[in-house]
C-alpha cells in the first residue's frame, strides 16, 4: 500500500495479523524478520488490525483444527502481537499504528447447530448455530451488539408451515430443471439434511420482476420489470426447521442463477412471502467443514448475495443448492452498536 505525504510518498504496509496467524504459530522471532523485511522494501509505516491484542486475543475455537490452533498458540505464546509487533518496527526504523474495526467484533463464524463442534465451542446463538470467534467483550455483552429493528421476523415462526416454494432465476432463459430434476432436503438441527419423499408440482413461467437484483459485488442481474423465469413447487406442507432445495445434475453446465438472497422464497398457506435467512455456498469461514448431508450450513453469514447457481452438481454437499430457515436474527453476530440497545435504542 502506498500513500501520499506532502511532495513525496509513504510506503506503509496494511496487516491482518489473523490471517497470518491461522496458518503458522508466530514467535517473537518470526515477527522481527517480517518487520525486518517489510524495512528492507522501504517501508516506513506498519499499520496492525486489533483482535483484542492485550486481552488474549478473539475467543478462539482452537480444539476445531490446525488453524485454529495456530492462531489461539500465537496469541498465548506473544500474549499481546501489538506490543510485539510496535517493539519490532521500532528496531528497524518504522512507525507502527494499531487500528481497530469496531464492526468486526465477532466474525459470522457459526458452527452448525446440531454439531459437536457447535455443543463443544459454540458462544452465542445464531440463526443456524453458535458463533464461535468473538471479542470477549461480545461474548460478556451479546444485548450491546447492533439490533434488528422489533418486528414479527424476529418472533417464533417455526410454527409456519411451507406451502409453497418460488425459485426464480435471474433473466428468462430456458433452464434445464424439470420437477423430476428438484430434491427437497430437510433437518430440524441444521446437521445431516436427509431427503424426503414428497409429491410436488412445479409451475415453469415468466413473470415479471417486482425489484431490482444486485450480486454483493453491485453488479445489477435484474432490473424491476424485467421478464424472469420462475419454478413455483406447490402442494407442500413443510414444518421442519431448515428446508434444502437442490437437484440430482451430476455435471454441468448449470444455469439456473440468480443472487443467493434471491434464488428462493418460501410461501406459507396464503401465499405470503415467509420471512428468513438463507445458506447459498457463499461463506467465510469453515468451508472445509460444510456439507449438507454429512454435516452442516452456516446461514446469514453477509455474503448471500454472492450469485447461487442452483443446478449446479453438489458432491462436495455446499454448491448447487439453496437452504433456508424461518426468521431473522435479532442481532448482527459481533458488531457492537453505539447506541447501547439494551437501553431501549436500536442501532
């Protein structure tokens, strides 16, 4: 990274440490040759994220995997990588700024509902699970973090019954799914979806767009009005908690796209729209571990909107399919609120 000072330029050098972290233990030692090097390019200026330096670091998963571990090893072993890190540049010659990401207090880090690792390490619950890699502070004050405004999605709606389903492709291209392509997966733990044998019909039509669609990039995929090709499965009575849709393609190429947030919507008996939160493919952390049919899915994670392709094969158990669960969270997962919720406000 480069900026401007006066006539000339700074060289400073932007670090998320915890990137780092996850994948070596770091010593003192290891970060004394990276501020030697980052002084050997010319850089004058170090600029170091905060993860709770000083106070043990994030509560870290670390009996989950070698990453894990690693950074909960680091954080142990240096006690505070800031101190560390502002002792290192000083020797070399560089200035060092800590800056701190208020909204990133407690990553969408949700380990499966149902799974053992969600019982063994989970904090506090979330849609789908239990967050699992959050500032102490987050963890002591959950009631602090940013609020969804009271209304009826944030109620019990298990008792909402899934009559209908509405799966809507971005443009009005044919696709290649029929009824006999589409399975139907559900689980009432969010872990080990199993399939169930339900007769349904699907109504294949155009209809006409009632928004506009964006990717989480901004790129519009549909303009309000646009023509759109929508599968509608009818004749359901679906009760259990989390409802998988997927289809049997075991190759592509796939063409049944859309934004992730957009690709499905649930209708109960009078055909109103069913509020909830979605699992698309798109996630941040524990890839390695998702899969809808031997483990579980991390729902509402921020990047839902990142485009789905719905026909799209789904060995690997996280591609190719679309989950959905009833409701919203009452709370953004980590990010502390200013104006202090538990009083009345909401952020």
């Amino acid at each position: 990274m480069v900026t401007t000072e006066g006539r000339g330029f700074r060289l400073e050098a932007l670090t998320d440490f915890v990137d780092d972290a996850i994948g070596l233990t770091f010593t003192e030692q290891h970060i004394d040759s990276m501020m030697a090097t980052l002084a050997q390019m010319g850089i004058t200026r170090v600029s170091w994220a905060y993860y709770a330096d000083g106070r043990g670091g994030f509560t870290t998963p670390s009996g989950l995997n070698e990453r894990w571990a690693n950074l909960a090893n680091t954080y142990v072993g240096l006690g505070s990588p800031l101190k560390v890190a502002a002792a290192a540049a000083h020797r070399h010659g560089m200035e060092l700024y800590a800056y701190y990401k208020p909204y990133e207090t407690g990553p969408a880090s949700c380990l499966p509902e149902g799974s053992p690792e969600a019982e063994s390490h989970g904090l506090i619950r979330q849609l789908g699970g239990m967050l699992n890699w959050l500032d102490p502070f987050v963890v002591a004050n959950p009631e602090l973090r940013i609020r969804h405004k009271p209304d009826a999605s944030i109620g019990d709606l298990s008792g909402v019954s899934i009559e209908a389903i509405q799966l809507t492709k971005k443009d009005a291209s044919p696709t290649r799914i029929t009824a006999e392509h589409l399975q139907i997966w559900v689980s009432d733990s969010n872990y080990q979806y199993k399939p169930i044998n339900v007769e349904f019909g699907v109504i294949d039509e155009l209809v006409e767009s009632t928004r506009d669609v964006r990717d989480i990039g901004g790129e519009r995929l549909t303009c309000r009005g646009d023509s759109v090709r929508r599968l509608t499965l009818t004749g359901l009575n679906l009760t259990d908690r989390y409802v998988l849709v997927t289809t049997d393609f075991t190759e592509g190429p796939a063409d049944f796209e859309n934004a992730g947030t957009a690709l499905l919507t649930a209708l109960d008996g009078r055909g109103n729209q069913i509020p909830g939160v979605f699992f698309t493919g798109a996630m941040i952390y524990l890839r390695d571990s998702i899969d809808f049919r031997h483990h579980g899915l991390v729902y509402d994670c921020g990047y839902g909107r990142s485009l789905a392709r719905l026909d799209e094969p789904n060995g690997a158990g996280n591609r190719g399919c679309v989950a959905f669960t009833r409701g919203h969270n009452e709370y953004l997962p980590g990010v502390l609120c200013e104006t202090e919720p538990r009083y009345g406000t909401s952020g």
